[in-house]
C-alpha cells in the first residue's frame, strides 16, 4: 500500500514531463556507453511556467533523481561544481527530477529516452526565482 501511494503521488510530477519538458534531451553517439549526461544551469526567468524564457544562465550544482519507467527511484546524481553529470544506464524511458530543498530554485522534470549505444544529452535548467 505505501509503495503505491508514493507512486500516485508521483503521478502529477511525471505528468508534466510528459508536457514538454523533454524537448532538451538529445541522443549521441555514446562512445561503448548508454545512458544520459548533461549540464545543469541556474538562471533568470521571466516566463509563466517554470524555467522558461531565461536569461543569465550560470552552471549549477544539484541532485538530480532518477526513476525508471515504473516511477521507482532508481538513483541520485550529484552533479560536478560546474553542473555536468553523466549516468551510465540501460536503454529505456526514464525521468528526471531536479531536487529542491525548499521552493527554488525549480526546474521541471524531464522525460528521457535512451537507446543502446547512446548517451542522451540533457540539459536541466533551474529557475533561480529572481524576476
């Protein structure tokens, strides 16, 4: 019974992955590895949904989670100092979400497709909160 509310209460967070908000993911030749890598940015937005329209984009530390595609969290990633992250993976659908301890920095979660022999290229961007 836990493991399914926490499931149903993931559902709106994926949800919204499904919007959009993988248009940033990119598959790459993956060099003998698959999975995703990418950079993680703070920025200035002023668009109505989060983390859009942005400006002054600076590289940015974070946890990014990982669930698989049956909403199970499956590992955290910690990003370097200057926001690249790389995450060796089965191919398969997976999802995002860049952690915040507290109302932002935000950034939305993403939906990612990886195919065998490819490293998808992802880039997160956090909306600072600063209009």
């Amino acid at each position: 019974m836990k493991r399914y509310l926490s499931i149903l209460l993931l559902l709106p967070v994926f949800l919204l992955a499904a919007c959009g908000a993988d248009a940033t993911a990119t598959p790459v030749a993956g060099d003998g590895k698959t999975g995703i890598k990418g950079q993680v940015f703070l920025a200035e937005c002023q668009g109505p949904e989060v983390a859009t329209d942005c400006f002054s984009q600076k590289p940015y530390q974070a946890t990014l989670i990982v669930y698989n595609g049956k909403l199970e969290e499956i590992a955290r990633i910690t990003t370097e100092k200057d926001g690249t992250f790389e995450y060796e993976a089965e191919a398969g659908v997976y999802f995002i979400h860049p952690y915040s301890p507290s109302q932002y920095p935000i950034a939305p979660d993403y939906q990612v497709v990886v195919a065998e022999g490819t490293m998808t290229e992802l880039t997160v961007i956090y909306d600072s909160g600063m209009r």
